[in-house]
C-alpha cells in the first residue's frame, strides 16, 4: 500500500500501535503526525496484515532513508560517533529504513510479524536494511535477530527519550534462518 492508501488507513494502524506499544494516550495524536510524515518519504511502502474478514490486525512500513530525515540523521550521527564514519556510511549510506511493524496484542505469536517483515524487505533496492527496538529480550528483538539482524548500537536513548533502544541492521536480501516450531511474533518495535 502507498502512502494514501495508508493515510486512509491512519486510524485504525495507530489503533493497533497503541495496543502493542501502550504508550500515554496523549502521545497518539503526536504519533499519527509522525506516521502521516513517514508515508512522504522516498519510496514509502506499508504492508497491512489481515483477517479473512476485513480486519487489520497488524502493519509494518518503511521508506528509503536519506539526509533530512529526523531518525536518519540522529541514528547515522550516533553510529559514526561509536564506530566511525564508514561503518554509518555502510549501513546509513543505502539502508530501507523500517520505522514501524506492529502486530495487535490479540493476534502475536502466530507468525504474522514474521511474514510482514519478509514481504516489506522483499525486493528492496537498498543494500541494508535498519530499524529501532527496544534494547530488552522482547518477541521483538528475538524475530529481527532470527531474520538476520545485528546489533549495531544498543543501549541507545534518543534526543529527549529515556527508554533504552537497540539499533540493528542486515544487509539485503534478507537470509532469514528457518523458524522453530515455536516462532514468536512481534510484540512492538519503534
């Protein structure tokens, strides 16, 4: 789906955000003018995840990231601070940056977070592929590590935060390793 599509979509992915994340409800509104921001970015694609019925139970977007970008800047500015200019230049200088996949609370653990992943980094241009998650041992963290993701910054607060993130990435295509019989689900990711 392209960005109007999304937009018209809006509501009901910051529904499904708020389930996962459960942040303050005063920071929703904050978060839908972010996400509206997202959809005007470069190459912009966001998946949504289904049920027979109609109902969206879990989405995932990115966009190629590039200067200007707010997230972009800051995370390419703090790697080359803690592993020099061309480590940021390999993973920032081309990356498809994925900036949400959440999946509603009612519907994690049977590998929809997995299959959103997959198909948004399917086909991809870029040369690597970066987000942000919470630097715990989260469903999260588990899945991105299983897709072929690695640490790049953890322990990482951004300008004005105090939750603690991790910053992974994977070059692309990605190689996934085969799941368990037990694969969990994403629980959120920032």
């Amino acid at each position: 789906m392209g960005p109007e599509g999304f937009t018209r979509a809006l509501h009901r992915v910051v529904q499904i955000y708020a389930a996962a994340m459960r942040p303050p409800a005063d920071q929703l509104t904050g978060r839908a003018a972010i996400m509206r921001t997202h959809a005007s970015y470069p190459d912009f694609t966001c998946l949504l995840a289904e049920t027979g019925e109609g109902d969206i139970v879990g989405f995932g977007y990115g966009f190629h990231g590039a200067p200007g970008q707010w997230w972009h800047d800051v995370v390419r500015r703090a790697l080359a601070d803690r592993a020099g200019q061309e480590a940021a230049d390999a993973w920032f200088g081309d990356a498809f940056e994925i900036a949400e996949i959440h999946v509603h609370p009612d519907h994690q653990n049977r590998g929809i977070g997995r299959r959103i992943m997959l198909a948004l980094c399917e086909g991809r241009p870029e040369r690597t592929a970066v987000l942000s998650t919470h630097d715990q041992p989260t469903a999260a963290r588990h899945l991105y590590h299983s897709l072929g993701f690695t640490d790049l910054i953890t322990g990482y607060a951004f300008p004005g935060g105090y939750e603690h993130y991790a910053i992974v990435g994977t070059r692309l295509p990605l190689r996934p390793a085969e799941p368990g019989p037990a694969e969990p689900g994403p629980g959120a990711s920032g």
